[in-house]
C-alpha cells in the first residue's frame, strides 16, 4: 500500500478561504477513490479556532509533544478524523492558530514554520512515515525544505519522496533575512531560500522538491515565462526538468444540480428548464424583475484587478446599454471595485444587483440560475469557478490563460455540430471581453441552439476522476 501525505494551510470544509481549500477538501478523496484501497491517503493542517465544534467533537488526540523552533519549546497537539474515506490531521497550538483570521497576521512566516516543522515532527510522534509528501502553496513550503535539510539524514525520513504544488505563484513567502535563524532555523542553509536579496520560501521549496507540480499544464508553461511568474522564472526554468500541470477537478458530490439542496430546483442537462426555476427564485431574492426574456449574467470573484476587474468595469457599462441583459455580481475586494459595482446598481436598478459579500450557498444559487458567467482573468492558475458555472449550466466566457485555457475551449458551429464549451479571448482587452460576451448573449437568444450549448457545457467533465490519476502516476514515478 502507498502511502501520501498532503499539507496545505486548508482544507474544506473544516476551514477554507479559496481554490485551495476547494483542492484540499477533494483532491485527497479522489485520490484515495481512484487508488482503490491501494492508497493510504492522509491530509494535515492548522487547527484553526474557525474550524467548528461540530468537527471538533469528532476528533481524537493522536499525539502531544512539545516542538522547538529556534530558541522557541511550544506545545503541539495532533487531533485526527476521517473523513470522506481520508484521515485529517489538525496541528493544535492555539497561540498561532487561534486568530481573527487564518492568514494575514504579522507572525505568518512564524505561524507556518512552526506548523511546517510540526507536520515533519508528527510522523516520528506516530511512527507513520509516508511514500510521498506534496505540500501546498507558499505555507507549507517549509515542509518540503526542512526535509531536505534538517532531516534527510534520519533513516526513518530518507525514504519520503516530495511533490510542491503551486497553487498560485504571486504568494511566495518573502522574509527579511533577520529572521533566517531566529523565526526558520536556516542559518545554514541560506542560499536554499535565498533569492533576489530576500528569503523566499517558495523557492526553496522548488529547490528542495522531487517534482513541483502546478494546478493546470498552461500555468506550469506561463510561469516559466516572466509575465506569469512573480519573479521565480528563472527558478522554475532551471527546474523545469521536474515541473507539471495538472488541471485540478471540482467535488462532483458537493456541486450536483440533480441533488444540491442549496439550490431552488434541482436540475440537469435534460431538464434545463428547471435552471429557469432556478433564475426566478434568484431574480425574487434579490428583487431583479421576473423574466426569462433577457439573459441573467453573473460575476462570482473576488474583486482583484487580477481576476479581470479592470476590463470588466471598462465594458460593462456599453454591454449593458447596448444588450438587453441583466447582471448580478458576488465578491468582496478592493473598494474601487466595490463602489464601481455599487454605482453600477444605482445606475441600473432594474437590471444589476451587486452583492458585496461571500457566501458560498448563495453562489451556488447564482452559478444555478445564472445563464452567462464572466471571467476574464489576467493571470489564473487553475480558477474553480468556471467549472462549477459550467456544472450548473451557465455559459462561460473567459479569457485564454492559465487553468481557463485548459477548461474551456472556444465555441465553433458547424452545420449540426458544434465543439468548444464557452466563449473565449486571447488579449487582456475590454473590447476583447465585450466582444466575447455580446456573443454569448446572442448565442443565448436562440433558444435551440442556446439549449444544445447549454446541454454539451453541463456534460463536459470536470471531476476529478482524471487529474487524480494523473497525479497517482506522478507520486508512482518518484
Ligand atoms: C488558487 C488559484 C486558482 C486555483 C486554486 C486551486 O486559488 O488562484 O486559480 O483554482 O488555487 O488550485
């Protein structure tokens, strides 16, 4: 039996605040499903006071020891549960984990260094040592670089092989050197962690790394370019011998039209006119007029520049003039964008509603009843969001990079047959997206083929079944 062990800083749905905590909530399960009782499949991370009672009273002590770092000795509880067929390891210490927030706070470097060094601590503490470790993003980082130095020459540890996954490249763990030796233990190992004059610990972690993998094959080629990169290209082309994209899946279970109890009507790609249920109730909740006359367009997104804000906010306005439409936006970020969406729903009462918050029902509730969903990202290493829009049945229209590349394909008709599953464009342009999206709305307004579209979008695969082979054969090469 293999064994693997994933760290990454969340999880769903013990606590979670993105598309990793999505990846950590399914990737494990899948992995374990697709290795048939063959795959020891294990998952750790912080306890977090945000993780609820009701996981909370599930779970047992494994082991307690105390854990040095530096010149530090704190305590280190291991609790455990299974879950989904996968056993969950929480890191308790609630001096760094009971916080407002998960990230964010001026001790970070400290938090994961502690909670990177526990997780390698915590094999010797169960005497389980795994065939392959694959840490997660910047937090985890330490992992893989500890093992590498602190603890290769310890028999138990030298058999663990290691994956880095990069999650997203522009949070990379940068320190001052001062804390080199006081905060991570690597006086020593300097020049592991040392980059462009300051300590970067995702670099480290590719450096240390048997394989570092990333969350879709276009992102894995674009980071090794300088545009994509934050700065690592140099990096990531001298250890391109060692790096993949693999596209991640969304959980199949927790985003089902035909069972999601979150969701007015439940439906699939032979029953579309319950998405129009849908649409009412979602029309009536947030007090938008009732019809299925004009298309019902949304925006699911955190409102980062990144994620495409800018164009959007530059062709929104002529879309909505000049297509009869309405709109509804989901996300909290950057206050210039949600002023713009919040003037936007002064400007068109009738036909925008901006919903500045987070809320992982109601999006759900908007990617079911929504028909045309916006991404036009200027960079995305995988993004979740147009899967799950696709899953519910809305049509994407989403800008070619990264993970999007990979999903969705640009729509061509034929005669009778039609390919592609969305609209899609090259160039970061507004003019680019508008034309993208005036397409779609046209598309739509055809009853037939907007009904053949929309059929061939819901069936497309975006399960994990696939990737979690790919990345079994990743952990079999090593
Ligand atoms: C990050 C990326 C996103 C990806 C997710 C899961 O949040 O920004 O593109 O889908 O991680 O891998």
């Amino acid at each position: 039996m293999k064994k693997i062990l994933f760290i990454g800083a969340e999880a769903m749905p013990f606590a979670a605040t993105g598309g990793l905590g999505d990846v950590m909530g399914s990737l494990p399960s899948a992995v374990a499903r697709a290795g048939n009782g063959d795959i020891d499949v294990r998952v750790v991370m912080p306890l977090y006071s945000q993780i609820s009672e009701k996981w909370r009273s599930q779970m047992t002590t494994e082991a307690v020891f105390s854990l040095g770092l530096a010149w530090r000795k704190q305590y280190c509880g291991i609790k455990s549960l299974e879950w989904n067929g996968v056993k969950y390891y929480f890191i308790d210490n609630e001096y760094y984990f009971k916080r407002d927030t998960l990230y964010g706070c001026y001790d970070d470097g400290e938090r994961f260094a502690f909670f990177s060094k526990a997780c390698i601590e915590m094999l010797s503490a169960l005497e389980w040592y795994p065939d392959v470790i694959n840490a997660n993003d910047w937090q985890a980082a330490l992992s893989v670089i500890y093992l590498r130095c602190k603890y290769s020459d310890r028999a138990e540890y030298s058999g663990i092989r290691t994956v880095y996954t990069i999650h997203n490249i522009e949070y990379q763990g940068k320190y001052d050197h001062a804390i080199l030796g006081d905060v991570f233990e690597l006086d020593w190992w300097k020049s592991v962690v040392d980059n462009d004059g300051c300590i970067n610990l995702m670099k480290g972690a590719i450096e240390c790394a048997d394989r570092v993998s990333t969350v879709s094959p276009r992102y894995a080629e674009e980071i090794q370019g300088e545009e994509h990169s934050h700065g690592l290209s140099p990096i990531l082309r001298a250890n391109a011998y060692k790096l993949t994209g693999i596209l991640n899946g969304i959980d199949y279970e927790y985003y089902d039209p035909t069972r999601d109890s979150s969701i007015a009507k439940s439906f699939s790609w032979r029953t579309q006119c319950g998405k129009y249920e849908n649409k009412y109730a979602l029309q009536r909740e947030i007090g938008l007029p009732i019809t299925n006359d004009i298309p019902l367009i949304s925006i699911v997104s955190r409102l980062a520049a990144h994620k495409g804000l800018d164009i959007i906010s530059e062709m929104i306005r002529p879309l909505l003039n000049n297509c009869a439409s309405q709109l509804v936006i989901l996300g909290k970020g950057e206050a210039r964008y949600e002023r713009f969406f919040e003037e936007l729903q002064r400007d068109y009462p009738d036909r925008v509603r901006a919903l500045i918050t987070y809320d992982r029902d109601l999006a759900k509730r908007i990617y079911a009843a929504t028909d045309i969903f916006l991404m036009p990202s200027k960079s995305e290493p995988c993004g979740l969001s147009q899967m799950i829009a696709s899953r519910y049945g809305a049509i994407p229209v989403t800008r070619e990079t990264g993970g999007l590349y990979d999903s969705i394909k640009p729509y061509y008709e034929n005669g009778d047959t039609i390919t592609g599953n969305g609209f899609t464009f090259a160039n970061y342009s507004a003019i680019e997206l508008g034309g993208a999206a005036a397409a779609a709305i046209s598309l739509w307004n055809d009853e037939k083929r907007r009904a053949k579209l929309v059929g061939r979008i819901m069936r497309t695969d975006f399960s994990w079944s696939r990737s979690a082979e790919k990345y079994i054969e990743m952990y079999s090469s090593l």
